[in-house]
C-alpha cells in the first residue's frame, strides 16, 4: 500500500488529510500525518480570542477526532531525505525515528518574520498561534487589575499602554479587536478612564491593509482614531530594550503588551530538507501543486499552504505567487488531495487557480470592513459578514456550532472577562502551602 505522508496539521495539512480521507478507497493508501501539536488553528479567529468573543478551545479543531482514517503522529519533522524517501521525525517523549514514504506533502506552514531590532525578541509576542492569543488576553486582563490599584503616573501609563507592531490584516485586527475589548473593561473598573488608555500601531508603509483600496484603509484609519487608537504610518519600530518602545519619527513609551504581527515567513526547517527552496526560503512548486526544481517535477513531493511558492494563474498574486493566507491554503489543500489520488489512479492531474472573493475583516464587536474589487462595505454589515464568512469556513460542524452558539450566548451573557493567567504556574499555591519534611 503507498505511503503517504503529510507534514504539518495546520490549514493545508489538515484539509489534505481530511480531503483524502473521502477520496480513498479502503487499502487505496495509507496517510501519516505529523505535526507537534495535537490540533489544528483557525487563525483568523485568534483576534476575537483576544477579544473573548471566542473561546480559545473553539479556534483550534483536534487532529485526531476528526481524522479518523489517518495515522496521527506527534513530533517535529527535523529533516527529510527525498532521495532515499525518508523523514527523520524528533517524537513527543520517544527520541527521534526515521519514517519511510512514497508520497510526501510539505504543509509545514509558517512562522512570525521579525528582524534583529533590539528587544523584540525579549519583549515582543506574535499571534500565530492559540497561545499567544490567549496570553495576549491575559496580559490586557491582568494588566488592568493592577492599573486600578495604582494612582495616575508612569507605573500606570506603562500598564494602560498597548502596542501593536505591523498594520496588515492581522495587525489591524488585532488592533480593533484589542481597543473593543479594553473599551468594554472599563465599566469594571470604575477607578479607570477611556483616555487613560493608550493605543499605538506602528506600520513602516505609508499606508495598512493593503488588500483594500486607499479609501477603505483611511476610513479604517479614522475609525479606529476616533476609538482612542492611534496609527503611526511611515514609522519603524527602532527598539522595544525593556519594553521601551523607540519609533523613527522620535516618539517613546513604555508598553507591557507589544504585539508583533509584521508579516510571516515559510517554516524555517525546510531549509534542512534536499527540496527546492526559493530566495524567501518556501519550497518552489508548479501551479500543480507539485515541488518542483526549475521547469523539473520532483516525483513523489507536493506542497501547498504558506510553506509554498505556489503560482497565482489568477493573476492576483505578489510576485507571482498565491500569497500566504487561508483562502488559498485550504483551496489548495482540496485540489492537492485530489492530484494525489488521481495521480496514484494514473489520472490526470488539475493546476490551482483561484479568484480571490474579496477581503472581509472585523474591528471590534459591531464594525468590519469588507472589500471586493471596487465594491467596499463598512460598519455593522461588514461585521456581520466577517462572522458569517469565518464562521463557516472553520473546519467541520462541530466546531462551527461551537463558534455559533458561543456567539449566540454572548450576546444575552455579554463576553468573560476572566484572565487565567495563574495556569502559567498551576503549581505554585501547591507547593506554597504543602507540608515540608522535617530536616534531621
């Protein structure tokens, strides 16, 4: 029986493993998929994580539910040996192991881009994952509990300060949906006031989100000026040493809470791989969504979500190329699927090309934008829109219910407010007040 391998669970790996579990005959093959992680995560829903308009545990679909014909591996994929068909795989508790394969599909997605500016790495957090939205939350919550106790001042002012660094999609709705939460906080902290609050989100372009026209960006602009939340445009990020903030136009402040969403990378680890990587390391691929070298097919080998150099037939791409984002992560994962059996048939096999259908985004409970070629819609539509888009396109039903009725509930309930920032040390009250031995 073929081996097929996927590795990585995120959007394309997952969609590929669930796509092929429907395509397959019994006995047709046998598919592995491996990723560190137990679950895959729904990242544009990690913004309304932050928020607590979604529960975290609602933006993440478990591997190994609703992959019931696949062989769920956890570990790291360290290295992968094309030409003898092997891949060497660090597993969770168990050392590292060698698993052979026929097929192989590279999924591995990608990781925050930073550069060497001081600090950042100290101080700074990334929203790539269910983690670091969570602890996002957690830091605006705890952060507000200990600004209630303090008189006005610098102490304060460092804890009411929030930065967000990078002003594409996923920084701007960040940004909306972290001023909408710390707006809604304050009915609870009486001791606390709307311009106590400050807000910053530092672009070095000279204009956000790209994937809208001009006129939307400004309009988003004002919109979220008039909400306290200031946008820095042409401005670079210089140092984040202590949590000091230093921007190139000369401004300076302190901020407990820097996020940093300036773009994304392919999964470094490729780089140890014998796969054809272009210059911004993602493998090279044809539009067929095999690796390839050149004009040369790499037998055996495919690719597809944000790991890879896919080619935009549409026309709509940057450089050429399908840019990084879910929609063509998860298309591709579908037609990817479909090559490989029809491949392993002696079938022919079809090129990935797909329209964009328009970029839709939220900003906070109650304001979205949506943008479609010369059509923009803004405000409460919007929202509406990016709910019901997002909330379709997360994988399986299960989790859809769950997203929808948490929606449902929190508009009569109102959303949590509770920070679980204590489960980073589950153990310490344990161990504060368990009984010592005795010394001899």
């Amino acid at each position: 029986m073929p081996k097929i391998l996927i590795v990585g669970g995120g959007y394309a790996g997952f969609y590929t493993a669930l796509k092929l579990e429907k395509l397959l005959r019994k006995g047709e093959a046998e598919v592995t998929l491996i990723d560190p992680l137990p679950y895959m995560t729904y990242q544009p829903f990690l913004p309304e994580v932050v928020a607590g308009s979604i529960e975290a545990r609602h933006a993440v679909v478990s591997h190994r539910r609703h992959l019931l014909k696949t062989n769920v591996v956890s570990g790291r994929v360290v290295d992968v040996d094309h030409s003898k068909k092997f891949a060497t795989v660090e597993l969770s508790g168990a050392g590292k192991k060698k698993i052979s394969y026929d097929q192989i599909v590279v999924t591995a997605g990608a990781v925050s881009r930073t550069f060497p500016i001081p600090g950042v790495a100290e101080n700074a957090i990334g929203l790539k994952n269910i983690e670091e939205a969570v602890e996002v939350r957690n830091r605006i919550l705890s952060n507000f509990d200990k600004a209630a106790n303090l008189p006005a001042g610098p102490q304060r002012d460092r804890l009411l300060t929030f930065v967000v660094v990078g002003g594409g999609f996923a920084g701007i709705e960040a940004f909306g949906e972290m001023r909408s939460l710390a707006t809604y906080l304050l009915r609870y902290y009486p001791t606390l006031t709307f311009d106590a609050i400050q807000f910053h989100l530092i672009e070095a372009m000279d204009r956000i989100m790209p994937e809208v026209s001009k006129k939307t960006s400004e309009w988003v602009i004002a919109n979220l000026d008039r909400r306290g939340a200031k946008i820095h445009l042409n401005t670079q990020l210089l140092s984040a040493v202590n949590g000091v903030v230093k921007l190139s136009t000369g401004e300076s402040f302190p901020s407990d809470v820097i996020v940093w969403t300036a773009g994304v990378m392919a999964h470094p680890y490729v780089r140890n791989t014998d796969f054809p990587v272009d210059a911004r390391g993602r493998i090279t691929a044809k539009a067929t969504l095999q690796v390839a070298d050149g004009d040369e097919v790499v037998p055996g080998a495919w690719t597809a979500g944000d790991v890879s150099a896919v080619p935009d037939l549409s026309g709509f791409g940057v450089g050429g190329y399908c840019v990084p984002n879910a929609q063509h992560a998860v298309r591709q994962a579908k037609l990817l699927s479909k090559n490989i059996v029809a491949q392993l048939r002696g079938e022919g096999i079809k090129e990935y090309f797909h329209k964009p259908l328009g970029a839709v985004a939220g900003l906070g409970i109650g304001i979205g934008v949506y943008q479609w070629k010369g059509l923009a819609i803004k405000g409460l539509l919007a929202w509406f829109m990016h709910r019901g888009y997002h909330g379709l396109a997360v994988p399986t039903w299960e989790r859809k219910i769950r997203v929808f009725a948490g929606w449902v509930w929190n508009f009569f309930l109102r959303r949590d407010i509770v920070s679980n920032s204590a489960i980073k040390g589950p153990r310490l009250e344990f161990q504060t007040y368990a009984s010592k031995s005795a010394k001899k």
